[in-house]
C-alpha cells in the first residue's frame, strides 16, 4: 500500500512538473474570435495562476463588444484593452491573438441598412459586413457616425486631408405633398472626419 501511495504521489508531481513547463515555454494566452455579431473568449491559463476564467472570458467578451461599436477602436487598441483585463486578474504575461471571419487582427461588425438612400447596391433592412478601419479609399462604402445624420451607410466620393465626403448612390429625387406643400428629397450627401468613420463595407 505505501508503495502504491509512493507511486501516486509521484506520479501526480510529474503531472505538475509537466503542465508547469508547458505554461513557462509555451506561456499563457488568450484567443478571441468575433464573426461581427458574435464574440467568445478562450483561454489557455496555467491552473496554478488562480484566475476566475469564465469571469475573465467575459469581461472580455463585454470588452470586446464595446470596442466593436466604438469608432475609435482598432485591433490594436482592442488588444491592449484585453491586455489590460488580464493584469487587473494578476497576469501579465498574456499573449492576446484576435481572429474573425474577415482574418486575423481583423474586427467585423453587422450593420443593417435603413432606407433607400443606396439602392440599388444595397436594399432597405438588408445586413451588411464592415471591417473596422479608418483606411478608406474613394469608392468604397462605409458607415460613419455624422453629427447631422446619425449612423449612416454612404459611398466615399472625396477625400480631403481627414475630411471625407460621403454620397448616397440613390440619386432619385422623390416628391411629396404634405399639407398642401411640395417638399422634395433626394440621397443624403455630408462631410464627416476620419475619426466618425466605423469601417468600411466589405460583405452584402
């Protein structure tokens, strides 16, 4: 029986020695995984770091959403932000991978369409793909935060220093009596700077 009790201890201290070196060479980590509406957390912590995980796992999450519908977030910011959460649980060796459905260190967000102001390329209700960035081109469709308008999804017709001018590809002119007066609209066409642009359309 001693023998027994012998072997069992050691072979349990070989068990620790072995998970004890894999966190020390292959370190700790955390992989988040976004597909623009979605978000999880997994992470790879030694079990001797006495971290709450699910509790870590969805700060992250939390943080991580948040960072999703922030216009001045990038997966840079959004890492640092992760990075920040783990040393307030007491680790600071962290390797943080972020993944999606567009790729690595690359962040999706859902948007849906609300009106006509982009038909035909795009319809009333339908659900689009944006790539959270603020590298824009001319002819690209984004969605930005205006001061005028709200969020917005536009087509990038210029592009002045920080100053983006946005049109609408609807270029009906609808008319409309009401009360008796004739009232006129057409596609919205407004400046906006580069920091109230989301990201750019890249699915729909």
């Amino acid at each position: 029986m001693a023998n027994k009790g012998v072997l069992a201890i050691g072979i349990a201290l070989i068990i620790l020695l072995l998970m004890g070196g894999y966190f020390l060479f292959v370190g700790e980590s955390i992989n988040v995984y976004m597909d623009g509406e979605n978000v999880t957390s997994q992470t790879t912590i030694s079990p001797f770091a006495g971290v709450n995980t699910d509790e870590l796992n969805k700060e992250i999450c939390t943080y991580t959403f948040s960072a999703m519908n922030n216009t001045t977030a990038d997966a840079n910011s959004l890492k640092q932000g992760i990075l920040r959460i783990c040393l307030a649980h007491g680790l600071d060796n962290v390797k943080v991978k972020l993944d999606s459905s567009l790729g690595e260190n690359k962040i999706p967000v859902l948007y849906h369409v609300q009106g006509k102001s982009m038909y035909p390329t795009l319809n009333d209700g339908q659900t689009v793909i944006v790539e959270k960035t603020k590298n824009v081109k001319v002819g690209n469709m984004v969605v930005a935060n205006s001061s005028e308008y709200g969020v917005i999804i536009k087509r990038v017709s210029q592009i002045k220093g920080d100053e983006i001018y946005l049109t609408s590809d609807n270029t009906n002119v609808e008319s409309e009596y009401r009360n008796g007066v004739l009232y006129e609209t057409k596609g919205i066409t407004t400046w906006v700077d580069s920091d109230d642009i989301y990201g750019v359309v890249v699915q729909y």
